[in-house]
C-alpha cells in the first residue's frame, strides 16, 4: 500500500452531508473532501483514510492569499453555504473541466451568502445583462441553473434568472481565470458597442433575433482576442476599407471605444473583421 493511501485525515469541520474540512497530516493545511455522505454522520475529530470510497474530490488551496481568504470565508460565512459552494465547484469540475481558478473557492460562497440574504429580506436583484450572459456562455448558465436547483433544495428558495446569470459569470470566472469584475467589464463593454452600433445606424436590433446573437458572439471573441493580444491576419482589410467605407468608418469607431475601455491598442485587422460583420448587419436591415 503506498504513502498516500495510507494517509488519514482527522475532520475539522463538517459542511453538510457531502462536504468536510479535514487537516493534512504532513502540511497541517485543511483539504476540502467532496463525496456523496461523507458528511452525514460525521464530527470533528473523526478520521478518514485516502482511499475511503466516499471520495470524490479532494482539493487544497495552492495560493497562501487564499488560504487566508478561505479560512475567512469560514469564519464569515454560513457552513451550509459554503458546503453547497463546494458542490457546485464539484460539478463545474465534473461536466466542464476539473483545471479550475482556485479563487472561485472564495469568490462563489461570498456570493451566494449574499444572495440569499438579499432574496430572504426581498431585495430584488438586478442584472442588466443577462440575455448577454445567457447568449454568450451558454454552457456556464446551463450550469448555473443546476446549481440554482441546488441552492433552491439546500435553503428552500427560488431563484430568479437574474441570479442565475451572476451564477453564470462565476462558473465563467472559474473556467477561464478571468476575474468575475472582469467579466462583468467584458459584458458592459459589449451591450455599449451594441448600444452604439444602434444609434449610428438609427436600426434598432432586436434581442431575440440571429442577427443580434452573431453580432454579440463576434464582438465577445474580437474583445476577447484584443485583451488577450491574440492578432489575427485579415487578408481582406483592403478590399473592406475601398468597398465598405461606411462599415470600416463605424468600426474604427467601435475600436477606439474598445481601446480606452481596455487601455489596449485594437490591431486594424481586427477592425476590418469588425467591419464585415457590420456591412452584413447594414446590409440585412
């Protein structure tokens, strides 16, 4: 039998029936265990061993700025949050990718905390791009709605769409490292170009239609490209500044609200794919 099938694990804490803090013996750090039952029953100073079939996932906060947070978290927030917090990071981890931001470890029982809190004293929560959010990461809300089931069986409550959007930029945040505030940045930035692609134009794009979801879905992987640097070559560029002036005109508009939103250059190819998609919306209206 190896080391670390023999290693055992005394429970420091118990979050619900399928979550437990325990202590590492080696490092004395707490390691999350994730596993359906291994909580029920269970009380501190209990000891589990490695190879306990329960277990599901096992995770450790890399990051000492984390463990800092975590352990405030803990100290902070209701146990049972931060028990189905854990649940849903499991699931992330399980139908999308188990290479997750360790932060949403702080982040997302923060956030559900608070929303209960605001849905149990009847504060409405607002969220003013959430068919952006539905459109755009369409894998993160399908997500984000089981977890809102979850949510909704652990404390007896609904859950309004709005909240399954911020949900959503959450399970956005954890998959693709980009920090939740960034996301939302992300998000704004792309209803304003919309906004400013309207008033232009004088057309007004209608939300439920094809038209308006190829529009957001190229503007959100031409922002993504530009905060990433990734430059990609536009072998039409030419062609597009001589045959579609308007288009080109109004793009370059949208690229220098980009570049003072993202303090960033916006490469010209970049514009001249911005330009086509733009001369075929003008086109179609």
């Amino acid at each position: 039998m190896s080391r670390e099938k023999e290693k055992t694990f005394a429970i420091t804490r118990v979050l619900n029936h399928n979550v437990v803090l325990v202590e590492e013996p080696e490092s004395g750090q707490e390691i999350v265990l994730f596993g359906k039952g291994i909580g029920f029953g269970a009380k501190p100073g209990i000891t589990i061993t490695a190879q306990d079939s329960r277990v599901e996932k096992r995770f450790r906060l890399e990051n000492e700025n984390h463990q800092k947070q975590y352990q405030n978290i803990l100290s902070q927030v209701d146990p049972a949050v931060v028990g189905i917090a854990e649940e849903i990071i499991a699931l992330i981890a399980r139908e999308i990718t188990p290479e997750l931001n360790e932060h949403v470890h702080v982040a997302l029982p923060d956030h559900i905390q608070f929303a209960i809190y605001r849905l149990n004293n009847g504060m409405e929560i607002v969220n003013p791009f959430l068919f952006e959010i539905q459109t755009l990461y369409t894998k993160e809300y399908a997500l984000a709605n089981r977890a809102a089931d979850m949510i909704k069986n652990a404390f007896d409550l609904d859950i309004p769409d709005s909240e399954i959007g911020f949900l959503a930029l959450h399970i956005h945040s954890a998959i693709s490292y980009v920090p939740v505030k960034k996301a939302v940045q992300f998000t704004n930035i792309i209803t304003e170009l919309v906004g400013l692609i309207e008033e232009r134009t004088g057309i007004t794009i209608e939300r439920s239609t094809i038209d308006y979801v190829r529009l957001i879905t190229h503007l959100r992987f031409a922002v993504e490209r530009i905060r990433q640097q990734k430059f990609i070559k536009n072998p039409l560029l030419d062609r597009v500044k001589t045959t579609m002036p308007e288009a080109y005109q109004l793009a370059t508009e949208l690229a220098q609200y980009i570049s003072t939103r993202l303090e960033i250059t916006v490469p010209e190819d970049e514009v001249g794919y911005m330009a086509l998609h733009l001369y075929r919306l003008l086109q179609q209206n």
